[in-house]
C-alpha cells in the first residue's frame, strides 16, 4: 500500500480521517461495457488504501476490475504532501525498455486493448468456424432437400473417395460444391476431419428433423381444431405390416385439408393393435383422441363391423368419431358384387383382365385399381386388330404346342360377337362410374357432394336401361364389320354352346336384351343402392340441410338441430338454443343480405366464405356444424397414396430402410408443399437443440 512507504504530513486544519476519500469517485457508466456495469455494483474503492487486494477477487473477473479501475482515472487524494526522495536510477518515470515501470505500463496498454488479447483471437477463430459449420450444414440440408422430394436413395454400395459413383448424397454434395466456392472451401475433403458431418448418423439426423419440421408445420396448420382420421394398412417390400395414418381438418382459412401423419410398424392388423397404434401416433404430436370427429376407413373386417372392429373400439372411446365406408371402395365392391351374381360378366372380366391383360400387358394393374379396368377395355378396343395380329403371329410361330392351342383359342374366343358385346357393355358401365372414381380420389371432397355424384351415377344407370339399347347394338355392330367378326342373327335361337345338352327357347335379341342387358344394369344399381345406405342417415340428411347449393335450398332448420344432437360433446343444451336463433338470422343472411353466398357449389365453399368475409364468428355454432360435416371422411385415396409412395422410396433396391428413416423419407415426400414451407434454419435449430454437438451455432 502506498502508506506503507510513504507518511502522509496533515496541514493543521484538516484532520487525516477527514481528508481520505470514503467513496469512489464517480464514473460515467455510460463509458464503460455492459459487463463492468456490473462490477460498479461491488463498491470498488479508489483508493488503494481502501481497496481489496486484486488476489481476492475470482480468477475469471481480474481482468474486468483492472479494467474498470483503470477507467476510473488514478485516484488523486487531495491535502497531503509526500516528501521528495532520491532512489537513485532504479525508479525512473519510464526510462529503458526492460525497466519495470516501462514493462507495467505496457502491460496496461495491452489489458486496456481486449482485441489483441488470447481470449479475443480465440473468440474470433470460433466465429470463423462457426460460419463455416453453419454453410456446411445448411448445405447439407439443401442436398437432402432435394433427395426426400425425388424420393431417392442417400447411401451407396461403394463410398470410398475413389469410387466415381459414391452415393447420391456426396455426389449431389460435390457437385453442389464445384458450383459454389464458399461451399467448396467447407465440406467434403475441406471439412475438419472430425466434422465432415456425412455420415449415416448425420443423415439419418437431418432426415428426421427435416421431418419433424414438417409435421409441426402441419400441427400448427390444425391449431388444436378437431380432425378426421383415414387409416389404413399394408406390407411393405419386406412383408412388414405397416398402417398409414392420415389427418383430415378444416384450417384456419376454412379450406379442407388431408395430410398425412406418419407409417407405423404394427405387429398383427388386429383392431385392437391398430386403435393402440393410432392413439400412439396421435400422442406423439400432442393430439388428442377426443378431437377426433370421423374414421375413414377402407372396409375390411377389422376396420368395419358390429363386434370389436376398429370402427366400434373408437366410438367406445369416443361416441362423436363418426365412420363412413369409403366411398370409392363400395364403388369397387358394387362392380365386383355384380361379376360374382352374373356368369356372363365374371367369364369376361376374368379373361380379359387376368388371361389377356396378363399376357398382353394392356394396362399395368393399378394398386388402387380404380380406373385400371376401363383403361384396359378402351386399350383392348383401340389396340384389336395388333391383338388378333400378335396372337396369330404366335399361333404360327411359337415351338410349344400348349402355347399353339392357347393361341389359337385365344383368338376364337376374341373374334366372337358375344365377347365383344359385353367388352363395349362393360366399357360404357365403366364411364359412368369414371368420373365418380375420379372425383372421390379429391383431397377437398365433402360427404355431400359425393352423395350427389352417386345419385347422378345411379341416373345415368337408369337412364341407360331405358334409352341405350339400341345405340349400344349399333356400337357393337359397327365394331364387328370394321373388324370382319360375324354378327349373327338376332331372332334365331340362342346357342348356349357345345357344352350345353339344354337348346335354348330364347333369341339372341331377348337373351342379349334382358338376361344380360337388364340384369347387369338391375345388379348394378342394387348394389350402389344397398352399398351406399349411409344417405338415409339423420346424421347425412342433417348435413345435406347446411348445403349451399342453389341458395341454401335444402335448407331445412328441423333436420340441422338434429344433427346438432349427433354431437353431445360440442352441443350442450344451451349452446342448443343458440344454435337455434343462430341458425334463425344465418339463414337469412345468407339468402337476402349478401350476395356473396348465392352462388356457392358446396361446403368447401361456404366454409371459406365464411372466414373470408370473417362472419364466422358471428355463427360460431353454424361454422362448426359446417367444419364437422367437411370432416367426416369421404374416401382413403389419401392413405392409398401413401402406400404407393412408401412402395416407391421402399423399394427392391432399398429393402433395408429402417422404419424411422423410412417414416422420415414418406412424410416429406408425401407432404413435399409443406416441407417447401419449412425454412433451413428451423431444421439447423432443432439439429443442434436435439442432442449435444461438438459445434454449437
């Protein structure tokens, strides 16, 4: 301390306890960094006299309190007076370089300059790395990018830097890097050995989080609202039974949504272990199986029926989880249903569609098979004569005489009127239920709008038994003199065929006309009628009342609070009574004040007209009538889909996907427009959130 070597003399009128300064002196905080504001705090001392030894501060603040006392100016006691004495050349102001006080001073100089310290140049190296860390890692994201939207592999049989077809992963990386110098400079051969970051792991990383960021996107899209489920299962290329869940709702601009949630492994396809892997699937994104307002499903035993099916074990669970047969199932199952009750129809279908679709390869089988059987009944027509060609050809030329005679008979059977009778018969069945197959496969269907395209179907069947014998003959006819086939006579007796010991006592006409004709159409619209019963539910005449449609002229107030009663859980008998002066001053709103409802076509319409001129909440309980009845599902295309996405990125070639990284690959895949919308850096964010990573950004 300086009084150890120095005595201080007091002047006569001051006192030495009066003269010392008993506080700091003041300091401009503004001047000095955030950091040492805090050390003005612990009541430094300017006088060295009063202050605590540097020694006894922590070893990580030193540093700081030097540099907020040397802020503070020297401290200048006033009143004493220090006696001159000589010590030589020891204690020269600043004298030569190597002298002590020359070596203090430039020590302060150094402590009072932080940006030539060590901690300062390490600081900025670690920048420097963690730009470069962050290029390499975004670059990385933008390579898997655009293989999960391609759907295509990451690994490669041979990775080594010799090989000149590595993987599609470092292949796309490198060339991404030639493009882009600052790219190049950091990744690949450029990359720290211990940070390269293109391993399987890492991959496997992205890939998920990618994912990840995806369905969070997709949850925050659904808002906590309620939701449909379409479910479905199947066995990937390795024979594991895997189901797809797909997510149903109304957003928040009242547009009906479809998207798809995730692939999971389950053990058996028992009710029971699929209700336990949707409640799983649903847990693991904070969704709640409360929330759910409609299953959708594809009809199959252990998704549908009265005893401890899928259907059942969630309505236990929830008595508002309303289910419908897929629509376009039951439209399949109509058309099969007739092949089995009708000899005729289940003899052509399955020679045209096994033996000659088989051997000709008309048209691939779709795994659907929605629309694949009319596309090989106008490609058998178009292609007929290269068929009759191409059988006769083999007839001729083939060496196996069982192929001869499967050759021969082949073409006696194609070049018969009978067969291409019930080739253009079929056909035109087939074009009135296109359409409907067409439109049940939309993402943005309503239970409604498909209920109108069945009755429309079930018109045109009609009107088809009574107007279109006589073009249907002409059609044929036409087709058999183009093609030199034998028309027979239409008022002799039917031949039943050489197997048959019973002669017939019908004519071609009646046979053709009425057991054929007639019965087909009759079978036909029986089974759309039996099939399709879910019309004459309160549930679907409730919601056919909310239709828009030709300025809201079904509209009927009885049968939409009965609806209403179909969901307890949203309805109390309160909110009941407001549904119905509601629905009172709604009614007329739409219809005489605002023009902007009358020319709806549907509830997807309405319901994003509603939010658009933001009405909505005026009619909340309306709204929600309007959401639960886009929510109730129409049709499982969206799960179909899925499956033919996971058998694309699951495929001969790439067997041994995980499940996770399986899962990972389909959503962003599948949802390859939300994923769009998902920014880098979220996914950078939750890769270096997730887990512990050598470089944190």
């Amino acid at each position: 301390m300086i009084t150890n070597f120095f005595k201080p003399q007091t002047s006569s009128d001051t006192s030495p306890s009066s003269s010392l300064p008993s506080s700091p002196l003041p300091v401009n905080l503004s001047s000095v960094s955030d950091n040492d504001k805090e050390l003005a705090k612990l009541d430094l001392k300017s006088d060295p006299t009063l202050r605590k030894p540097i020694t006894e501060f922590p070893p990580n603040i030193r540093d700081r309190v030097r540099r907020y006392d040397i802020q503070k100016k020297p401290c200048q006691p006033d009143k004493f007076e220090f006696p001159i004495r000589d010590f030589g050349e020891r204690l020269k102001h600043v004298g030569e370089v190597n002298r002590v006080h020359r070596r203090c001073f430039k020590m302060m100089l150094d402590l009072m300059n932080p940006e030539q310290s060590i901690l300062a140049s390490l600081d900025k190296q670690s920048e420097k790395i963690k730009g470069e860390h962050y290029i390499r890692l975004n670059t990385l994201i933008d390579v898997t990018r655009y293989l999960l939207k391609q759907g295509l592999s990451f690994r490669g049989h041979n990775e080594c830097v010799t090989s000149t077809r590595r993987s599609n992963f470092l292949d796309l990386l490198k060339w991404y890097a030639d493009k882009k110098e600052e790219v190049k400079n950091v990744v690949l051969e450029k990359a720290p050995k211990n940070s390269t970051m293109t391993s399987p792991d890492i991959q496997k990383d992205i890939v998920s989080y990618c994912a990840k960021e995806t369905l969070k996107a997709i949850i925050e899209d659904l808002n906590g609202d309620f939701f449909g489920i379409l479910v479905d299962e199947s066995k990937n290329i390795y024979h594991k039974e895997q189901m797809a869940l797909v997510l149903r709702y109304v957003n928040r601009e009242g547009k009906l949504i479809e998207r798809f949630l995730g692939l999971v492994h389950v053990k058996d396809t028992s009710a029971k272990s699929l209700k336990e892997a949707i409640y799983f699937l649903l847990l693991n994104h904070s969704l709640s199986r409360s929330q759910i307002r409609g299953q959708g499903y594809n009809g199959s035993s252990n998704m549908q029926g009265e005893l401890n099916s899928l259907t059942t074990l969630i309505l236990k669970d929830n008595s508002s989880a309303y289910c419908v047969h897929c629509f376009a199932h039951q439209l399949q199952l109509a058309l099969v249903a007739v092949a089995k009750k009708h000899d005729d129809v289940n003899n052509f279908l399955t020679f045209l569609i096994i033996r000659l679709n088989q051997k000709l390869g008309l048209q691939r089988h779709g795994d659907t098979r929605w629309g694949s059987h009319l596309k090989i009944a106008r490609n058998f027509i178009s292609l007929f004569s290269s068929i009759i060609h191409v059988l006769g050809v083999l007839e001729k030329e083939v060496a196996n005489y069982h192929e001869k005679a499967l050759a021969k008979g082949l073409v006696e059977d194609i070049r018969s009127y009978e067969f291409v009778y019930m080739l253009h018969l079929i056909l035109k069945i087939l074009v009135v239920t296109y359409d409907l197959n067409m439109n049940l496969q939309r993402k943005d269907q309503d239970i409604i709008s498909a209920i109108k395209l069945v009755d429309f179907s079930k018109r045109q069947f009609q009107l088809m038994r009574e107007c279109k014998w006589n073009s249907l003959l002409e059609d044929v006819s036409l087709f058999c003199e183009k093609n030199d086939i034998m028309i027979p006579k239409m008022n002799v007796k039917y031949d039943l065929g050489k197997l048959k010991r019973k002669s017939s006592s019908v004519t071609y006409s009646h046979h053709l006309h009425v057991k054929v004709f007639y019965v087909v159409i009759d079978l036909q619209l029986s089974e759309l009628n039996n099939r399709f019963s879910e019309v004459n539910t309160d549930l679907l005449l409730g919601m056919a009342s909310l239709s828009p449609e030709n300025c809201f002229a079904n509209y009927d107030k009885y049968k939409i609070m009965k609806l209403a009663t179909y969901y307890p859980n949203d309805f109390s008998a309160s909110k009941l009574e407001d549904l119905s002066f509601d629905l009172d001053n709604y009614i007329y709103y739409v219809r005489e004040v605002d023009n902007a409802f009358s020319n709806l076509k549907g509830f997807g319409d309405l319901s994003i007209k509603l939010v658009e001129i933001n009405v909505y909440k005026t009619w909340v309980l309306v709204y929600l009538l309007v959401k639960l009845s886009l929510i109730l599902p129409v049709a499982t295309a969206t799960v179909e889909r899925a499956f033919s996405s996971m058998n694309f990125i699951k495929n001969d070639l790439r067997s041994r996907i995980g499940d996770d990284f399986l899962n990972g690959c389909s959503v962003c895949y599948i949802e390859d427009e939300v994923f769009d919308s998902v920014p880098n850096n979220a996914i950078i964010d939750r890769f270096q959130n997730m887990t512990t990573r050598q470089m944190q950004l």
